[in-house]
C-alpha cells in the first residue's frame, strides 16, 4: 500500500480566498481533492493529503495560478521530507527542507515533523467546497482592489 504524502505548497499571496478561488476556478490543471487553503504570517498555504503524484499536480495548479510567483512545494511521505522551488507550472531546483522550516510558522512545522492534522488548523478553505459562483466573485473583488 502507498503511504499518503503531506503536500503543502506555501506561497507569500494573500488572502487565502483568494488562492482558493483561483485554485477553483483554475483551467486545466486542477488540484487535487481533498485541498485546503489556510493563512500564515507570510501569505497563504494550500494543503493535502494525497498520493505522490498529486503533491506535484498541487504544486502545478497553485504556481500555474500565481504565475510569475517562486512557490515552494513541500511535501511529507513517512519520515522523509522534501522540498521543490516551483515558477509558472515547473518545478525547479530542490531546497533544504530543513532550512525551511526555521522560516516557517509553528502550525506547518507541527504538521511536517510532529503529525498535526490539517484538520487543527483554524480557519482552513475547502477548495471544492467553494461555489463556482461565489469564486468568481472573490477574483472580481481581488482584481478591482487597490494594490498596496
């Protein structure tokens, strides 16, 4: 049997409704079930549990819908943690998990090194569970605010 991999994109876009409106309505490459958004003190992170495969499809929709914006793939399988640089729907060179971490919030190193479920983050986004409707709504409201 195949072992689930923890798959968290982590990316400096804010808010979280707004990835997780992008991720809903994104062509093409869809993310897998099962994803979640959720904020952090540095911009937001899209989640899952899934097979392998889908931890690279994740990183793809999220870097293809932030594009233009560096993401970092990181991803749980066992014991063994991995990180990936992604940019516009590649992946890039490897990272040092271990040195992400340090610049990470205290909730994501929970779940990559002690097992927190996604579930004990607060305020978390279901990505499916958002009306086609209602996120398109959310990217019209993005677009027409100001930038600071």
């Amino acid at each position: 049997m195949i072992a689930a991999t923890l798959a968290l994109v982590v990316t400096p876009a804010h808010p979280p409704q707004v990835l997780a409106a992008g991720l809903r309505l994104a062509r093409g490459e869809s993310s897998p079930p099962g994803t979640v958004v959720f904020s952090t003190s540095s911009g937001c992170v899209a989640a899952v549990h899934t097979l392998p495969t889908g931890a690279d499809s994740l990183a793809r929709s999220v870097s293809t819908v932030l594009r233009g914006v560096p993401v970092v793939l990181i991803t749980r399988e066992e014991d063994r943690l991995t990180a990936v640089r992604w940019r516009d729907g590649r992946a890039g060179e490897g990272l040092a998990p271990g040195l992400l971490l340090s610049t990470l919030d205290d909730h994501i190193e929970d779940m990559l090194i002690g097992g927190a479920a996604l579930a004990s983050v607060p305020d978390v986004i279901e990505v499916a569970a958002l009306g086609r409707w209602k996120a398109a709504k959310l990217l019209a409201a993005a677009r027409r605010a100001p930038r600071s």
